[in-house]
C-alpha cells in the first residue's frame, strides 16, 4: 500500500505545505439536500435533492522539532509560520488544492474552519483541527437572441464545432446568406464566404435567394 501524502497548495501549486505529521484520521462528510414536504391529506413526503459539496475534516499538529516516529520529513517549517501560511490562503478569499496520495484524493477546496492552540507539555507545537469544504467553480452561460425571436444559450468556453459542414444547402423559405451561414458554418458573419461561391447562381445582389435553390458550401 503507498503511503499517504497530506498536502494543501494554492492552485498555481507557488505555494504548498506538506503536514508534517499525518492526521490519525480523515473524516468525509458526503449527503444530498433533502426537503420534506406537508400535504394536506396525504402526509409528509420528502423530496430528494441534489447531493451537496463534500466536506472533509482532520486533526493533527505542527511540531517545533523533528522527530522520526511520526515526522514525514526534517526541514519543518516553523509551527506558527505554517498557521500564517494557511490564514493567509483564507484572507485571499480563494481555493486551494487538498492532495492526499496513496488516497487518490485531489480536490480543489476552501477552508472552512482553522482551529489551533499550544498545550501544556507540548511547548512550541502547535495543534490543530482542519474543515475544509469541496470547491466547485460556477460557470456562467449567456442567454442570446436570434434575429427570429428565439433565445439561445450560448457557452463561451465550448469547444469549436468540428462538425463538417454540408458541401450544399437547398434554400427553404425565410432564408437569408446570414442564416445559412449561421446554420452550416456556425457563423452568420461568414455570409460573404457562401456568396463568393454562389455569386453566379444568385447574381449582383446576395439578397436575391430563393427557396429551392442549391448554394455551394465552404468546406
């Protein structure tokens, strides 16, 4: 079995922190959003929801000094710098990385809670309890209008089209260069493209389409 690894990273991996000692324990806190429902003459119902972020919760302690029974490693970042160190990720108001190997655990999460204290018999260590919450970043879709009324949602960060487009297109009623480009090549602003092919079928003007005649398609 490999032997677990606990780290915390900022994102860009600039900074991280290896717990120097292991946690005794992981804790995985993992449910759905549940909502119970009263109604008149039938009872009490309860409505199944969507499954909630994952918190994730353990205690250990930083120590002042290196010691071979429990130490992960011997160049100890001082006890009270590794709590600015995470404060500091907190303050920044942004997500970090959890990282336990061997436990095939790599979540981008916020902390939650950071609670720490020295105790007696234990000078210079610091001990702490650590919740931090699964992080899942909101994606945004922007509602556009066509010029036929409807709306459409539009996904900045999809991928192009790789579709082929057709090699012709029969013109059906309502038609413009501008739709037919929209719809073959996935831009209307690529009107003139169909027009510099067709321009013998449709003529001087890229207006004079008609319904039922065959325009050649860009490839």
């Amino acid at each position: 079995m490999a032997s677990l690894e606990f780290w915390l990273s900022t994102l860009d991996m600039e900074e991280r922190l290896w717990l120097p000692v292991n946690p005794e324990q992981i804790s995985v806190k993992s449910s759905h959003g549940y909502e119970d429902v009263k109604v008149t003459q039938l009872g009490e119902y309860t409505v199944i929801g969507d499954p909630e972020l994952k918190v994730y919760s353990f205690s250990s302690f930083f120590p002042r000094d290196y010691h071979p029974g429990y130490c992960e490693y011997e160049d100890l970042l001082a006890p009270w710098k590794t709590v600015e160190l995470i404060e500091g990720w907190m303050a920044a108001r942004r997500p970090i990385r959890l990282t336990i190997t061997g436990a095939e655990i790599k979540k981008q999460v916020t902390v939650r809670s950071f609670q720490y204290s020295e105790r007696a018999g234990s000078p210079g260590d610091v001990y702490y309890d650590l919740e931090l919450k699964q992080y899942e970043e909101v994606q945004f879709r922007q509602i556009e209008n066509t010029d036929y009324g409807a709306a459409v949602v539009v996904d900045r960060d999809a991928r192009p089209d790789s579709r082929v487009p057709p090699k012709a297109y029969v013109v059906i009623p309502g038609d413009t260069l501008w739709k037919i480009s929209q719809r073959t090549l996935g831009k209307g602003d690529r009107w003139n493209e169909i027009y510099s092919l067709n321009r013998q079928t449709i003529g001087k003007n890229p207006n004079s389409i008609y319904p039922g005649q065959k325009l050649v398609i860009p490839s």
